[in-house]
C-alpha cells in the first residue's frame, strides 16, 4: 500500500494528499461524493443514499474547520456541511489490489496467450490461469465450448454476474427471412446505413 498522508491549509479551504512522492489536491467534487453522515451513507453497508451524478459539477469547497486529529467539518458551495473522518479515505489511495499488472497488445503479442480451453475453466488451476490471462490481456478466448445454446451462459457466469435482459439472459443471433429487425438479417451489424 502506498504511504499515504493529508494536509489541510484552512485559510484556503484545501485539502491535499501526499502519496509517496507526489501530491494531490483533492477536488471538492470527489470530497462531498464522500460524505460520512447517516442522511447520505447507509452506516451499516457503507453505501450512499444519494445519486452523485446530481452534484454541481462546479461545486467548490468553501471551509475546513479541525475537528479532532484526522476529522474535519467541511463545507461546501452547494449548502452540505458535514464530519469527515480522513482516515476513510485511505482505501481510496490504496494502489494494490492484488491483481496482476495489465501487459499492452503489442505487434509482436502472441496471439496464443489469449487462449484457454473450455475444459481447463472446471479446475481451480486452470480458472486461475484464465483469470490472470483476463486481467493481465483484458482479453480471453475460449476454444472448445460446447455446441449447446446456452453454453455461453456456462462461460459467463464463471466470470461474474449475467444481467438479464428484455431478451432473457442470452441473445441467439440467426438468419430468419424476411425479419423486421436487423439482428436476424444476413447483413452485417456493424455496418451503418444512413
């Protein structure tokens, strides 16, 4: 984890995050998305009560007043004033998250590194070796899966959630003369008509 610590100047209302070598001052937008009271985070989940997306995008933050070491009252030019507890923020700093380091695509990539085998996803070694090649690639190709319809959904729910559509959980796309959707045409998807 990197070292992180925060300076406060309250003559000027700011507030900056020392990382290591660097630092940053923190925008007030990021800093009222974060409020702690019980009227804007769920105390038990830790989740917000309120849509961030509906903050001032110019939102400006007007006061720092010390509380206690690491709490501080701030307040902002949309009216919110609040208690922070800074050392909630640590996790937002925290650089390592234990995932491997993405590698970039380069002309000499070999392209085999993509690919796993449908048969290696059911071992826990073989999931792992997948795993990294995802996150390290950001791409994986799975050879072998099974001719089925929704064999698809097999893959897919090894890697996370499948959010159900007004499709259903999975899409067959196929040719059907004469349809009136684009999607059972023999045209190409990708293409734009205009």
């Amino acid at each position: 984890m990197s070292q992180v610590r925060f300076s406060v100047n309250e003559a000027e209302a700011s507030i900056q995050a020392h990382i290591d070598a660097e630092i940053f001052e923190l925008p007030a937008l990021w800093l009222r998305e974060r409020c702690q009271d019980e009227a804007h985070l769920d105390q038990i989940t830790q989740q917000r009560l309120f849509d961030p997306h509906q903050l001032e995008d110019e939102i400006s933050l007007l006061k720092v007043e010390k509380q206690s070491d690491m709490q501080y009252q701030l307040t902002f030019s949309d009216g919110y004033s609040g208690y922070y507890d800074f050392t909630e923020f640590f996790a937002d700093f925290d650089s390592y998250d234990g995932a491997p380091t993405p590698t970039p695509w380069m002309s000499d990539t070999d392209k085999q590194d993509f690919y796993v085998d449908y048969d290696d996803l059911s071992s826990d070694s073989g999931m792992l070796e997948a795993l990294e090649t995802f996150l390290t690639k950001g791409a994986l190709i799975v050879t072998n899966v099974p001719n089925k319809p929704d064999a698809v959904l097999d893959v897919a729910t090894q890697f996370g959630q499948v959010r159900e559509t007004n499709f259903g959980k999975y899409f067959e796309v196929y040719t059907r003369p004469n349809s009136n959707d684009l999607a059972y045409r023999s045209v190409p998807l990708g293409t734009s008509y205009g």
